[in-house]
C-alpha cells in the first residue's frame, strides 16, 4: 500500500510556552499507512499543549487516502515521544507520571484532493495549570533555599531527599481511592503535605531535574510481607552513574535504608516494569553497582 504523508494544518491552542530539546526523535513507522512528514513539528506542538494542561489537542492532516483506520496507532507513537524525556523538568516524566491518558476523536472530510482530518486529543490531566503555576513557584523557592550551588551531586541528592522526607507525609486516608487523582501529585506532596508513592516519586523527580541532576520515574513492583503491590521510585545520576531512591519507602519506615542503592540492594523487593528492566535503558541509565550510605 503506498503510504500518504500527512502535514499538521492547526494545533488546538495558541502556545506560548517553549519545550525542552528531547533526548529521542520520532522514527517513521513504515508498517502503517500514513506518517507525518513534520512529525517532530506536531510532536513538540502536542508536546506544548500537554505542559500547558491543555483540554484538547486537535491536530489535522490532508491525505491522498483512507487511513482512518490506522490513526490510533499513528496517535500513539506521537503521544509516547511527546511524553519521552527533554531537558525541561517540567515536561517527560513530569508529564507522563501525572496524567491519566487521553480520549481520541477524529473525522473526515472528503473532497476531490483527497481526505481531510481532524484529530483531536482530550486528556485527562491530575493537575490543572494554576496548580502547575503554584508548583513551579514552590520548587524555585526550595532550590534558592537549599543553596546547591557549590554542592557536590551526593550532596544535592541528599538534600533534595531531606526536604522531601521532612516535608511529606505518606497519604493513608486517599491510599485507596482510585478517583482521587491529586495523592499521585508533585502539588499534594508539596501543599498537602502528602502523597502516595507516585506523588513522592514526581516530586523527587521535579526537585532533582531543578537542582541539575539527571532522574527518572521508575515503576514496578513492590514485594512486601503482605503481598505485591504497584510502587514508583526513582534512579537519580551521581558523579556519572545512577542510583535507585525510594523516599517513600524509608518514610514510612522511618529509616533511609533505601538511599542511593544498587540494583543489587534493591532487587529483592522492587521489580521494575519491561520498560524499565531492558537492555536499552540500562544502556541509556547505567547503575552503579555500590551504594552510598546515607
């Protein structure tokens, strides 16, 4: 089948806002049957729009063909690099780890040049933009007071982890409750004082990307006396290799023997999910394989 190349024609929203440089690059998928010949133009445009928390993303495309059938697909590619990591830590895994996925709509217009469409992404954001807002003015102000500037990495990791572990209770009372998006926030940990992993897990993230580590959201499974569970923790970069943390694992119980760990030290109770656990991103995200005591 011969592919049709689309070209974006709008974007939902005026954005004002400017992204990261992004660590990957869209790759035509060749088994479908269309692609965006501007693809990295419509990845940093979605890209935007999702830092903004914008409600809807509409993205349209002329074709010379019927490939209606294959715009999910073609959606999701550009979705899952718009979400991939940039040097902003306001965008990756920020982005990723604090919503909960999109709707998909899209219609055609037939005309004697081809096929017209529109696309358009609703998705379902945990945090709105003034809370956004709030948040960015929160961490500016812990970075100034922390003072990190003559700090060594370990340093700047064990104070962004202090901050955290003094300042950030673990959130019992909404634990269970799968509508309670906000306990998964950067925002409840930093207003509410309290958060369940993935909130804790956002906001290591945000404070070490703002403080000039490189860091990342890991998720998987947690082995407990009383079963599995789903967990988030992070890897942080130190002095070129990189450490598995887990704050809220050593705040409730009320130790720091989950400090800047090796896989090795780490492994018995935290599994990371396949896309974690491969061969690339161990590549991409060497770990050491000593730990640094707290």
């Amino acid at each position: 089948m011969r592919k049709a190349a689309a070209v974006i024609l709008a974007a939902a929203l005026l954005l004002t806002s400017s992204c990261g440089t992004p660590k990957y690059h869209y790759e035509v998928r060749r088994n479908l049957s269309f692609y965006f010949t501007n693809a990295d133009t419509v990845i940093e445009t979605v890209r935007k729009a999702f830092r903004e928390r914008s409600r809807k993303i509409t993205v349209g495309y002329t074709s010379s063909s019927d490939n209606m059938d294959d715009i999910p697909a073609v959606m999701n590619e550009i979705v899952k690099f718009a979400m991939s990591e940039t040097d902003d830590p306001c965008e990756g895994d920020y982005i990723y780890h604090q919503y909960g996925g999109y709707d998909l709509g899209y219609t055609r217009t037939d005309s004697e040049n081809g096929c017209a469409y529109l696309i358009t992404l609703t998705p379902e954001y945990y945090t709105d933009p003034e809370q956004e807002e709030k948040v960015t003015r929160r961490t500016d102000e812990i970075i100034e007071s922390l003072k990190l500037g003559a700090k060594t990495d370990e340093q700047k990791v064990r104070a962004v982890y202090d901050y955290i572990y003094d300042n950030v209770e673990y959130d019992r009372i909404h634990r269970k409750n799968e509508h309670y998006h906000l306990k998964s926030t950067a925002y409840a940990a930093l207003f509410n004082g309290c958060a369940v992993c993935q909130g804790y897990a956002v906001l290591t993230y945000r404070l070490m990307r703002e403080a000039g580590l490189d860091a990342r959201v890991i998720t998987g499974t947690a082995i407990k006396s009383g079963g599995t569970e789903y967990h988030a923790w992070n890897i942080v970069r130190v002095d070129g290799e990189y450490y598995n943390i887990d704050i809220t694992w050593d705040k409730l119980s009320g130790d720091h023997g989950y400090y800047l760990r090796s896989d090795k030290s780490f492994s018995a109770d935290h599994i990371r999910d396949p896309e974690y656990s491969g061969e690339p991103f161990y590549a991409e995200y060497p770990m050491s394989h000593r730990d640094i005591d707290y």
